[in-house]
C-alpha cells in the first residue's frame, strides 16, 4: 500500500512539473565557420505533376495535379560583438493547378501562396 501511495505521489508531482518543450533548428552545420563577410545567393525551381491518391470514401476522382515550388534565399555573415553572425532571408512560394471530378463533374481550381503563410523567414544567429 505503502508504495502505491508512492507511485501516486511521483506521478501527481511529474503531472504538475510539466512545461512546454521547443524544439531545435536542426540545420547541418549551422554555426560552421564561415568567411566573415561572406556573401550567399540561392535561386531553387521545382516542378512536379501526377495523380494524387485520396480516401475512397470521398466524391473526388482522377485528381491530377501540377506544381511549381520556387526559393529564393540570401544569407551574409559578419562579426557582431567580436562572434561570428549570420543573417540570412529564405522566401519560398509555390503555384499549384488541380484538376479532377467532384461528384462526376469536372472541376479545376489554382492555388498560390508562401510556404510560412505569407511570412518570409529571418533568421539572425
């Protein structure tokens, strides 16, 4: 008895010490040496198009699909109080044309927008 009272105090007391977590930008080499006063450029295109699988229980046949997903990135570090610093910008947007049958009835709709919800990413490390 003695121990299940234990038990139910430890879990009683890890219950009300718990906090929320954040996780980590797991970028490779992050906080690498990097030339101060460096300077990089980075244009990305991609282009995908094919079917997209959906629930058989849905009114949504032969959905086919056409993307175009560009990035567009800077970054330059310098010295900032005497440590190396990196600002960098990253922008990405994507185009997006869908067609199918909704219903036995064809259907196309177009979407466009910024990955991060119109929010380009700054970063200063």
């Amino acid at each position: 008895m003695r121990f299940r009272r234990i038990n139910i105090v430890f879990v009683l007391i890890a219950f009300f010490q718990m906090q929320s977590s954040y996780s980590q930008d797991l970028e490779p080499r992050l906080l690498s040496a990097i030339p101060t006063g460096g300077n990089f450029a980075i244009a990305s295109y991609g282009y995908s198009s094919g079917n997209i699988l959906v629930d058989n229980t849905l009114p949504i046949e032969d959905l086919d699909a056409r993307l175009n997903n560009i990035v567009l990135a800077y970054a330059r570090s310098f010295k900032l109080f005497n440590r190396l610093t990196k600002f960098d910008v990253i922008a990405p947007y994507s185009l997006g044309d869908f067609e199918g049958l909704v219903s036995s009835i064809d259907s196309t709709t177009s979407r466009s927008g910024s990955y991060f919800n119109g929010l380009n990413r700054f970063r200063a490390i």
